[in-house]
C-alpha cells in the first residue's frame, strides 16, 4: 500500500515537473517573440 503512495506520488512530481518545464519552454518562446516591455505593466 505504502509503495503504491510513493509511485502516485513520484509520477504526481514527475507530472508537474514536465508542465514546468513546458511552462518555461513556452515563455522562453514568447519572450523571444515579444519584446519584454509587452510584458511589463
């Protein structure tokens, strides 16, 4: 049961590491894109 947790939460970690990482990815895209002043408000 204890080793279950661990592997939901291990691929739990592993999920959000991988939406970060696209997250990042996307906004190194847009900031090379777009200039950073669209970015400033």
């Amino acid at each position: 049961m204890a080793k279950d947790t661990h592997d939901v939460t291990s691929l739990d970690t592993w999920s959000r590491r991988r939406i970060t990482q696209s997250m990042l990815a996307a906004t190194e895209q847009a900031v090379a894109v777009y200039p950073p002043e669209l970015f400033r408000s």
